[in-house]
C-alpha cells in the first residue's frame, strides 16, 4: 500500500517550504493515500490528526531560538532527530514507502539524510532555497548586497564574508555544509533533488549534484484573484513581502521616488516602521491576509519583486501573474527569463537605481492597451510560471510510483 513519509523542520506554518508540506499532506490524506509527517519540532497539529495523518516529533526547537551555545553544535547535526527518524523508518517503511524531505536547514539538520541514506532510493529531497548546495542557503553575498557565483566550499568562498551577520557565522555554515556533504552523499542513488524552477540546475550541478537526479517541480500557485484584476486602470506600483533589506525595500521606494510614481508597500518587516516615517509618500499597509492582498491588488498597474538574492522561485509573482497584474521583477530572479519572454512583465537590474526608476516610469507611461493584453496573458495561465495543486501532486505520485517500482524489479 502506498505511504508517503513527510519530514520537514516543522509541523505548524511559519514558512513557506513548511506551507508546501502541510498541503502536501493534506491533499494526499485526501486522495486517501497514508501519510505521516516526521518534524524536528515539539508542537501537535490538531488538523493533521483531524485528517488522519501520523504525526513524529523530535522534540527539537528552532536554532533561532536555542541558546547559542546549543545552536552551535545541535544545528550541525541534531542527533535527536536522526533517532527520530530511524524509529519512523523502524516502524512505517514498506517497499511502496517513499520519504519526502522539505525544509531541514532550521532544526532539522543534516542528521535527518544520515538516516534517510538507507532508503536512499526512495527519498526525494526538495530544494526550495539553495541550502543543499550552498552554505548561505542563497547564492548571495550579504555583505556586498550582490549575488555570487562562486563555487560552494572553493577557495575564493571560503575567503569570502559573505554571511549576513559575521565571518564566523559564514565558517559555522561551512562546517555545517561539510557535514552535509558526508550526511548527504552527492552520488548516493537518492530518488531525486527537486527543484521548484529548472534554472536551479547550474547551481546544484556546481556544487556536485549529478544532473540526473534534479528534477524539476515547480511550485503550486493560486491567482489572487478569481476574476481578472484591471490593471490598465490602475496606477500604483505594489509590493508585497517582507519588509527587510534583501528584500530590496529600499531600492524600490528610491526608484518611485525618483520616477514619480505612486507606491503601496504590503507586509511586515524590520525596516517597515523607519521607512514609514522617512518616506510618508509612500503607503505601508502592515501585513495583511489574503483578502487584503486582493484589495490592494485590484488598485495596482504592477507588482515589483524587486529582492536583491537570486529568487528560486517566488510566489507572490506568480499569483499576481495569474490575477492579471504585470509583474516586474529583479534580472537576477530565476523567473525573470520567462516573464519577459511571455511578455507578461519586465525584468530589470534593481540594483541599479537609474535603470530601476527608468522602468518604473515606463510601466507609468505604458499605453492602457498594452498594459491590458499584458494583464490578460497574464490572466490565462499560458506561461505556465506555476503548477496547480493537483497537478503538483500528480507530477510526485508519478515520481513516487517510479521508485517503487525501480525498487520491486531490483529485488526480482
């Protein structure tokens, strides 16, 4: 009988790698398929035992929130949660179990594919942020606010400062990348590294993943908006994110100053609160639900996603896309390529704030025609940015059958 064994860092929301776990979970409970969920965590989850699915807690808490001294050394290699799994492999595994591995960088740990190594074959690790590849997780230089694309453990990124808080902080990542390395090892017969967009694949064959065993798996995505949003009559430029830095905040509200356009800024963040007081400009709407990101959407010419880091994927993009709203989005973002080629939006460097406010002003002074067969291609769905659920859980079953099935005609 077909069981999926879901191990993540945590089984209650705070992010989106765990989001994408717990829908997971969910729409195979549904489809009356046996799923557990294995997390580093301690917390229960009434709605996961409502839907019948098993739940195995380690009894760990997040490395932020551990004292430093324990972060240091568990968030290397947190040996509880090799126990942990080792019992659910003790008492769950079957030749038609397949293991699915979501975010592990947070408390999980490379512990987790120590004993995810004897099922090999039927583990599939998702690569939701560059953590298996990188020691940053991003492919980014914090300290220059540049992307890197320097070799993972090379010389000239050991050398490197590249962490957000300090050298020794980026030599703990590396420790714990060359943990990772011997936990994980790259040519072991794993049954896939997924990536949620194809171009993650450069990255991931550099740092010594076999190219046969990255498959690409693009995320779920639901419009904002049933109906299609009239951004041709609309004339505000729209964020909506975190509040932070890397987000590229900063550049942004530059670039509408400069370009004389009207700006909305959804979300929280730390820089939220000092940009609100020095910009009163600008509107900051403070976080918001999916309704009111709606509302705000429907008085919008454009979405910007504007972050300084390579972006994997992101979501809110291609929500947007598929409400109508033209997106516009940094050139190092790894849907760029194909906003511009669908014509469903512009991609530009944000980083530089004359090209940045240039397009701005382009998107202000964009013909309403234009701006509406941009919104309704957009509206359509055809650039495929994006899988819907069920298609996404279709395209892992398949994979899944695949590796039970490669295992059986071993055996035989």
């Amino acid at each position: 009988m077909r069981k999926v064994i879901i191990v993540n860092d945590a089984s209650v929301a705070r992010g989106g790698a765990t989001g994408l776990s717990l829908l997971q979970a969910r729409e195979l409970a549904r489809r009356g398929i046996q799923t557990v969920f294995a997390a580093a965590d301690r917390e229960p989850n009434a709605e996961l035992a409502e839907l019948g699915v098993t739940l195995y807690n380690a009894g760990s808490d997040p490395l932020m929130k551990a004292p430093p001294h324990v972060a240091a050394t568990r968030g290397l290699y947190n040996s509880d949660v090799r126990a942990m799994l080792e019992r659910v492999i003790a008492a769950e595994d079957g030749p038609d179990t397949v293991y699915h591995v979501h975010s592990w960088s947070k408390t999980l740990t490379p512990a987790a594919f120590s004993a995810l190594q004897r099922v090999a074959p039927r583990t599939f690790i998702h690569a939701h942020d560059f953590f298996l590849a990188c020691p940053n997780g991003g492919f980014m230089d914090y300290q220059a606010m540049q992307p890197c694309t320097r070799t993972p453990l090379s010389t000239s990124c050991l050398a490197t400062n590249c962490d957000k808080r300090s050298y020794a902080q980026k030599m703990w990542r590396v420790s714990r990348q060359l943990v990772l390395r011997k936990s994980l090892p790259r040519h072991a017969p794993w049954g896939g590294i997924l990536m949620i967009h194809p171009d993650m694949a450069p990255s991931l064959e550099n740092a010594g993943y076999p190219a046969e065993r990255l498959v690409p798996l693009r995320n779920p995505a639901t419009s904002l908006s049933e109906t299609r949003i009239a951004a041709e009559a609309n004339d505000r430029i729209l964020f909506i994110g975190r509040v932070e830095a890397e987000k590229g905040v900063e550049e942004l509200i530059a670039a509408a100053e400069r370009a004389g356009v009207a700006l909305t800024i959804a979300g929280e963040g730390p820089l939220r609160e000092p940009l609100a007081a020095k910009h009163p400009q600008v509107r900051f709407t403070g976080w918001l639900d999916r309704a009111g990101m709606l509302a705000e959407a429907q008085g919008a010419r454009a979405l910007v996603m504007p972050s300084r880091y390579p972006e994997p994927f992101g979501l809110v993009a291609a929500e947007a896309s598929l409400a109508g709203l033209p997106v516009i989005v940094s050139n190092s973002a790894l849907l760029g390529a194909e906003i511009a080629r669908h014509r469903i939006g512009w991609t530009c460097d944000t980083r530089d704030p004359e090209a940045f406010a240039t397009l701005l002003r382009k998107v202000a002074d964009t013909p309403d025609d234009t701006i509406r067969a941009m919104s309704e291609k957009g509206f359509s769905g055809e650039a495929n940015l994006c899988l819907t659920t069920d298609a996404w859980i279709d395209a892992q079953l398949e994979l899944y059958d695949r590796a039970t099935a490669i295992r059986s005609e071993s055996a035989a």
